[in-house]
C-alpha cells in the first residue's frame, strides 16, 4: 500500500497588487520582475537577462531533498538522486570555471537561488561531519563561500534562525531535540494522536 503524499503549499499574498501564489521560483522570479527596479540582482539586457533565467530554471528543475525525505530507503533511488546531485554540482564547477558568478558581472538571483540548497548538500550526499561535499567542486565552493559571504545572506540566516527558534525547530528544519535523520523520521511517522 502506498504512502498518502502531503503537499505543504505555503503562498504569498502581496499587499501591493493583491497578488497570491505558492510556487518559490515563480515568487522568486515575481519579487525580482516587480521589486528590483534598480536591477541589483538580475539584467534587462537580453543576453545577460535569458541566461540568468537559464541558470534559474537549471536551479528550480535540478535540486531537491529526494534522497532523505521519502518513506522508503531505497538504495537506488538514493543512489539516483546522490548522482543528480553530483550532476548539479559539475554542471555548475564547469559554468563557473574561470567566471565569479553565473551570468555577468554581479551576484543575481539566479546565484542566489542555488544557496539554500547547496548549504544542504551534505544531507543529500550524506556528507560525514566535519567533512565539505563541495570540495571536490572547487569553483562551486569558492562561489558559495562568495555567496554566503554576503551581509544580506547573513541578515537573512540571522532572521531565519529566529523564526525557526520561535517556532521550536532548529536551522536544519528539525524539531529542536532531532539530531539526525533516523530520529526525524520516527518523529514524522508518529500519528497525532502518539
């Protein structure tokens, strides 16, 4: 018998235009089209313009935490994914080999978008502690590192951690008290009623 499968639709609402959807890239994509007039994180010029969105896509198509969050451990699913994560990553090295970002001159939104997923990497590959899963993507590394070195980055980790503290969970999205992977997932099997 097959697992039901719960769908968390978290939407927006803008005030501004009374706008409401739920889909992150196609948020992401509105915020920037709508907010960044002064064009601080992407292009209106063509060339720079689609390739940004390129890379985008490649990010919103191409990362994902499948390895860890199914119910079943399946070793070639795991395996499957693992392998799409180490796709993901040498496409990226081979981009930013010899260039500072994706496209252009300047950090965008398409860079950005990769952050939140590459600073989980290790869940996915199973990473021991202690040990970098970019590493052996030195070009992907040194652009994280640029990224994260961001004072918006860190505003927004600052802020990140204390809404999750607020609501009970630590920065890896676990409930405070999980330390790993096997804890977390008999923590989501109890029924409510547990």
């Amino acid at each position: 018998m097959s697992q039901p499968i719960t769908v968390w639709l978290t939407p927006i609402v803008d005030p501004n235009t009374n706008l409401t959807f739920w889909e992150s890239g196609a948020i992401l994509q509105y915020l920037v089209d709508v907010y960044d007039t002064e064009k601080k994180l992407t292009y209106d010029t063509l060339n720079e313009k689609h390739l940004l969105n390129q890379y985008f896509h490649f990010q919103t198509s191409g990362q994902a935490p499948f390895t860890h969050l199914h119910h079943e451990k399946l070793p070639s699913a795991i395996a499957h994914y693992q392998g799409e994560i180490h796709r993901v990553m040498g496409v990226l090295n081979g981009i930013l080999e010899g260039n500072e970002w994706l496209s252009g001159d300047k950090c965008t939104f398409a860079d950005l978008s990769f952050l939140p997923w590459n600073t989980r990497v290790n869940m996915g590959l199973g990473t021991p502690p202690g040990e970098d899963p970019l590493e052996p993507y030195p070009s992907v590394q040194a652009w994280n590192r640029r990224m994260k070195s961001r004072p918006s980055w860190k505003r927004a980790m600052e802020i990140r951690d204390r809404l999750m503290d607020e609501q009970g969970l630590q920065t890896n999205g676990m409930p405070k008290g999980i330390t790993n992977m096997p804890e977390y997932e008999a923590f989501t099997a109890k029924s409510p009623e547990d």
